[in-house]
C-alpha cells in the first residue's frame, strides 16, 4: 500500500492547466490567440488584438458555440493562468499571458 501524500503546489498548478487544455475548443482557443491578427477580424476589433486581446464576441463568433459556453471556457483558461482579461467598455478582451505559459513549461520540464 502506498502513502497518500498531497501534490506540489507545482504539481497542482500542472493539473489545473492540464485540466484546462484537456477540452480541444479551449486548446484551440489558446491556439489562435498566439497569433490573434491572424485568426481573429481585426478590422471589427475595439481594441489591438495583439496589444490587449481579442473580444470575446470574436472567439464566440469563431467558434460557433453559445456566449455563455465561451464565457466559462475562457474564464477556466484564465483560472488555470494561461490567458488574461481585459475590460475595454462593456466587452472582456483575452490575451494569452505569455510569461505565465512560459513559467508553466518550465516547471513541467523540471516535474516530470
């Protein structure tokens, strides 16, 4: 019989973002918010998609999926530290945090 013993803050961190990305419409989300002038119609954009994030309209526009649907996946990418909010006016804008998705390789590079 092994011990039970409780997980590494790291290795908590790990699973939320494991958990996160485990949903492939949330992965390609992360996905093309990398290059959001790419993916995303920056010519409707309120603000600089690269410089603050893309609309949430947008990423529900692209997906094709329910408002609501697209609120909880990206508030779950923001719980797990790969993505950050933005209000600009009524809308929340998404960017990814790229120092965070970095940290977060790094540390699954050193557990595992």
């Amino acid at each position: 019989m092994t011990a039970h013993t409780e997980p590494e803050p790291d290795v908590e961190q790990l699973l939320d973002v494991f958990k996160a990305l485990a949903n492939p419409v949330r992965l390609q989300v992360l996905r093309w918010l990398r290059e959001p002038a790419r993916h995303f119609p920056v010519e409707r954009a309120i603000a600089d998609p690269v410089e603050v994030g893309v609309c949430v309209t947008h990423i529900q526009e692209k997906t094709g999926l329910a408002q609501s649907t697209v609120s909880a996946y990206m508030a779950e990418l923001q719980r797990a530290g790969l993505v950050r909010a933005t209000r600009v006016g009524k809308w929340t804008h998404y960017k990814r945090d790229e120092a965070r998705i970095a940290g977060l390789v790094a540390t699954l590079g050193h557990t595992l």
